[in-house]
C-alpha cells in the first residue's frame, strides 16, 4: 500500500455508490476524485454499469479500490485471546473462530487485529494469565468472491475489502490526525452512519474499537412512512424527507414512532458498551444521508441528554478543484464519509 500513490474510497450502497479518491501530499492528502450515482435498480447488471460509467470519464487518477461490505454475512467478534506474537495470532485465530461464528470455518475468509493488552486472573490462587483483546472479523467466502468479482468485472482493481464501521472509525482517524485541535484521547465518541437500509455504530477512544453494531432501521424506513402516510410515490416521499418546505411539521410526526424506534436500539448499544467497559460516551457523531432528516437532532439530544456532531470528512482535506467540484462535496459531505474511509486505508 505505501507505494500506492492514489487510491479510491468506493462505497456501494443499496440506493447510491459514491467514491472519493485521496492522494497523498506532504504530511496531508488532497481529494483528487469524487462522483456519487444512484442506482438505476438492485441487480448486478446496473451496479456493474454504474461503476463502468463512474470510472471511465476523468474522475479518478486510478483505478485501485477500497471497498467495504456488511450484512449478516459478516461476523464482527471482540474477543480475548492469550498474549501472543502477531504471527502466532494469525495461525491461532482459525482454531478460535469457530467458537465465535454461526459459519463453518471453511465457508469463510477471516482476519483478526490486536487491540489492546492486559492483564486478568482466571483462579485467585494463580499467577495473572496475560491476555489480550482481538478483534475478529469473519465474511462468507462466496460474497467476497461475488464482490472481488463484480469489480473486477468493472474494470477496477480492489486492494482492500473492509467493513463499513470500521471505515467510519478509519475516516475518524484522519480527521483526528489532522485536526490542529483534536479530540483528546480518552473521550470516547460513537460513530453513527444512518444510510438507507440499515445504521451502523462504531464506539471509539484513542482510535480504538470497542464495540460495533448494524441497526436495521435507517434511511429507507423513513421513506416508506412518509410514502404511506402522505399516499404519494416513494420518489416523491424522498424529495419531501430531504426538504419538506412547509410540511415540516408533517414530516416529524410521521417518522416519530420509526425515528424512536431508532434512537432504542442505539440507546442498548451505548447503555451495553457503557455497562461492558465502564466508560460513558461522550459524543455522538452523526453521519450518513438518513441522519439529514429534519428533526432527528432535536430527538437525539433528548433521548441521549447529548448534543449530536455532524461532523464533516473534509473538513481537514485539501481539494483539488480542478477535479472536483467543491459545492457537490459540501453538499453531499455527511453521505461520503465511509468513502472517504475506506480512501484512507491508503496510509496504512
């Protein structure tokens, strides 16, 4: 990766790809690409020509990808392990995933990270057994294939697969090295990306995960709400969730139960991390096309006595405006944010 000179973040999404390309430059990086598309229907076959189409005008200097997937296909684990060596890591996690995953091992492509070291005694009587926190992550085989594939089959060159989360705590990451006033260490900050069909969580302090979670209600609920209530077409009932004009009001209530229904679910996410770790949750930092919906801020700082940050991306990147249209970032900067996470990956 460190001789990689450019590479493109590229989040497929239910409804929309969108793709960022970084480029390093002294001790920063320039966005050097960016397009965003939606997509003209769920199969393959338009994915394959929406990513074609994407790639081949004067977007991007590369075509070296850094994709993501999620779902239930994929199998997040924190777990603790002996203290062990990286590479005595690697051969051991095989034999400990299985403990771990509803899969066969043989069914699926598994990495692992180590987190953090302590210390912790199994029996008073005994000397403190070293252990250590693992993070392990497990895919089905036949889906990384089918998206190793369908990129391929486009045209383009992936270098990393990643999971959605983690590049959100990737695009934190960055942002934090290069703020000139960075959020201390030890305050802990949960990500949260609100998209179509689903919300992911990520719970971090000192660019360390601790906890990560998928939510299955997101964008594409609120659409379908307002798509009943207000009897129109879900085309429709999209323009008026994103600028609702007049109907504000209407909108609010409409999506309260779905917006509630939401605001629990992160609730027992943070209450568990809390309860696990010992540690509260000091930001909440929002991102993702679902969380621009009218009134979502006013629920969450009342039902987290919190505040939350819409953060922006970019806010510490350099843009070449050669390439890149800046009004079309700044408009869209809270949709690309695992985007450019996953771009980030080319320091690392």
């Amino acid at each position: 990766m460190a001789k990689v000179k450019s590479v493109v973040g590229l989040d497929i999404g239910s409804k929309s790809v969108k793709a960022v390309e970084l480029t390093p430059v002294g001790s920063g990086y320039v966005v050097t690409g960016y397009a965003s598309r939606e997509l003209a229907g769920p199969d393959e076959s338009a994915l394959k020509e929406t990513l074609k189409e994407m790639f081949s005008g004067n977007h991007f200097k590369t075509k070296k990808v850094v994709t993501s997937v999620s779902g239930r296909s994929v199998i997040v684990r924190y777990i603790a392990m002996p203290e062990m060596a990286n590479d005595e890591l690697k051969n051991a996690i095989k034999y400990e995933a299985s403990k771990y995953i509803p899969f066969e091992v043989e069914e699926v492509v598994i990495d692992c990270q180590r987190l953090e070291a302590g210390q912790k005694s199994a029996e008073k009587d005994k000397a403190p057994a070293k252990e250590m926190r693992v993070l392990l992550v497990a895919a089905k085989r036949a889906m990384i294939d089918k998206h190793v594939g369908l990129l391929e089959d486009s045209g383009l060159w992936p270098l990393v697969i990643d999971v959605d989360s983690f590049a959100l705590g990737n695009a934190l990451e960055l942002h934090r090295t290069l703020s000139s006033e960075p959020i201390p260490a030890d305050k802990t900050i949960a990500l949260i990306d609100i998209g179509a069909s689903k919300t992911n969580i990520n719970i971090i302090q000192d660019n360390i995960s601790y906890f990560t979670r998928e939510i299955y209600i997101a964008g594409n609920d609120f659409t379908d709400a307002i798509t009943k209530k207000l009897g129109c077409e879900p085309i429709e009932a999209e323009k008026i969730k994103r600028a609702p004009e007049n109907r504000s009001d209407e909108v609010k209530e409409v999506v309260s139960s779905m917006l509630e229904d939401l605001c629990h679910e992160i609730h027992l996410s943070l209450d568990y991390f809390e309860n696990q770790f010992d540690k509260s949750v000091d930001y909440l930092y929002l991102s993702g096309g679902g969380a621009l919906l009218i009134g979502l801020d006013e629920v969450f700082e009342k039902t987290f006595d919190k505040r939350p940050v819409r953060w922006n991306p970019f806010e510490h990147l350099n843009i070449d405006t050669t390439q890149v249209n800046q009004d079309d970032i700044r408009k869209q900067f809270s949709q690309l944010t695992i985007a450019v996470g996953l771009a980030a990956r080319i320091g690392g």
